[in-house]
C-alpha cells in the first residue's frame, strides 16, 4: 500500500492519512479512467471514451491507484492512472486521425513536421498520467516506478513496446514570469509540443 495525505493544501480545512493500492486497469475502472481522461485531454478533440477503452485494454502496462480500505459494496473511485501506450494499439483509425489532429493544430510552427512524425511512427507511445489535483505527488513517482518495472517485463515478450519517443499527457505546475520565484499556479494540460518538450521525449 502506499500511504499518503490525501486532501486540500489549504490550512483552513483538513487532511487525511489514507492508504492507497495500485492494481492493473480493468473493466470496472471504465468510469473513473474516463473521468481522469477528461479532464487531462480539456482542449483536444478526442473520443475519450475509446481512449480510455484502449488504455483498460493495455493493463499490462498501465496502473490504477484506488483506496485500500474500501467496503464491499461502496464506490472505488480512480484516483489517479498511468499507462504507455505504443501508437499501433490505436486500431480505429478515424478516431485516431481526429485526435492527431487535433493535437498538430497546436503545435508551434517550428516543431509541427517532428510532431506529425513522431505521431505517424510506430516507435512513438503515449504516456498518460492522471490523478486528483489533490492527490500527494509521490503517488505520480510511485505510477512512474511500476510503469517502469511493467514496461521492461513486456519488452521481453512484445516487441510492440520497444518505442523510443514519448509524447506525454500530464498536468504541470508553472511559475509565471513575473512571479518565478513565488508561488505556483496549477497549469492547463501542455499540449503545445514545444521543441525543448519533443526533444526530452525522444531516446
């Protein structure tokens, strides 16, 4: 299990110890992928609902984190999610092709022909990574750390999986110019694929 203080970071209300559980992404998990997925994707044109069909059908390499001490019975939401998924597991074309899309026409001018390579190549994945804005970052090391371990032990047996570029879905925290060294602000996802991002993604 891995325990984390799960709540609001402001001081006026409380926090919680809980006890959270990583398992592979099933069928039952559906719903609260979903509900990551779209906030995750805000801004893109994409079929989330097939986006998250195909990231439960990749369990082997993708993880879920829920709560421990759940009641037989009771909700088991999805707290957060992560998974890499190769481009070739994206079967449906046309619900690919609008995806792809979309994603170019945010592209900067500079980078847009690396992009639209790397989104047309069988050595690119996605890597997804999810989770409730209130949620401990260490969990986010912890998904990091399984995906790792997953992806080493399918490699061995799928060659699917031996990518060299990853194009990553995640939300970050940037400083404003003129506040760089105060606080942060919690970013929109970053779907602008400038160069220095394209470059660290690629082996």
């Amino acid at each position: 299990g891995i325990n984390a203080e799960y709540g609001s970071p402001a001081a006026s209300e409380r926090t919680h110890v809980v006890e959270f559980e990583a398992y592979p992404p099933a069928d039952e998990d559906w719903s609260g992928v979903r509900a990551l997925l779209d906030s995750l994707f805000q801004g893109i044109s994409v079929d989330v609902g097939y986006f998250s069909q195909t990231l439960i059908d990749n369990y082997k390499v993708g993880t879920v984190i829920k709560g421990a001490d759940i009641e037989e019975g009771e909700d088991d939401p999805v707290f957060a999610v992560a998974s890499l998924l190769p481009l070739s597991l994206f079967k449906d074309k046309p619900k690919f092709d609008q995806l792809v899309s979309s994603l170019l026409a945010k592209c900067d001018n500079d980078v847009i022909a690396n992009v639209e390579k790397m989104l047309h190549s069988k050595d690119s994945a996605f890597l997804i990574n999810a989770k409730f804005s209130n949620l401990p970052l260490q969990i986010t090391a912890q998904l990091y750390k399984a995906l790792k371990m997953e992806l080493i032990t399918e490699r061995k047996e799928n060659p699917e999986y031996n990518v060299k570029n990853l194009i990553i879905f995640g939300k970050s925290y940037i400083a404003p110019e003129e506040r760089r060294n105060k606080k942060t602000k919690l970013a929109a996802p970053n779907v602008k694929f400038q160069s220095q991002i394209w470059r660290v993604c690629q082996r």
